[in-house]
C-alpha cells in the first residue's frame, strides 16, 4: 500500500488538529470545576459531557473507529447500552438494603 507525502501530511494535520480540541477539552474541564455552579451535580455533569466528547475523539480518530463499519458501531453501542444499563441498576439498589430483623 503506497502513501504519498500528502495523504501523511493530511492525516498528521487531522492528528494535530484532535490533539488541540482534546488540549482544549481538558482546559475546559479544569475550567468548569474552577466554576461554581451550586450543584455538584450540575458540575459533575457539565465535566461528563466534555469528557465524553473527548473519549469520542480519542476512540474515533486515534483507535481509527471514524473509518470502521457499521458492526464496529453496533458493538459500541451495545456497550454503551449495558455500560448504562448496569450503572442505572447500581443507583437503583443504593437502597435496597434488607432491614435488620430484631
């Protein structure tokens, strides 16, 4: 498989160009914990998101799943779904607690 100089010169462009957006990512998730939003959960929030966009760019162009098929996609999004299936089932059982019997 034969590159040319501007296929590579493209694609470190495209390297350095998510390399700044995730420099700017974790400048703003620094930011937004400098912030005080009166809710520790609206801040939580806030740094979820940036990272999420940030874990988008780094599993997208960096683990190259921009250019995967639709079953790569599909993968992903089944773990996505369990990942959030088993943390609404932790939150759920925080109180389920079995009472003491006197």
């Amino acid at each position: 498989m034969s590159h040319d100089a501007h296929d590579i010169q493209k694609s470190v462009r495209r390297y350095l160009i998510v390399f700044g957006a995730l420099l700017v990512g974790t400048i703003l998730t620094v930011a937004v914990n400098a912030v005080n939003f009166h809710s520790i959960a609206i801040t939580v929030a806030v740094a979820l998101f940036i990272a999420t966009i940030k874990a988008f760019l780094v599993a997208g162009y960096f683990m190259h799943l921009i250019d995967e098929k639709k079953m790569i996609y599909g993968i992903l999004a089944s773990t996505g779904f369990f990942f959030i299936g088993l943390m609404w089932l932790t939150i759920w059982a925080m109180h389920d607690f079995p009472t003491l019997a006197k």
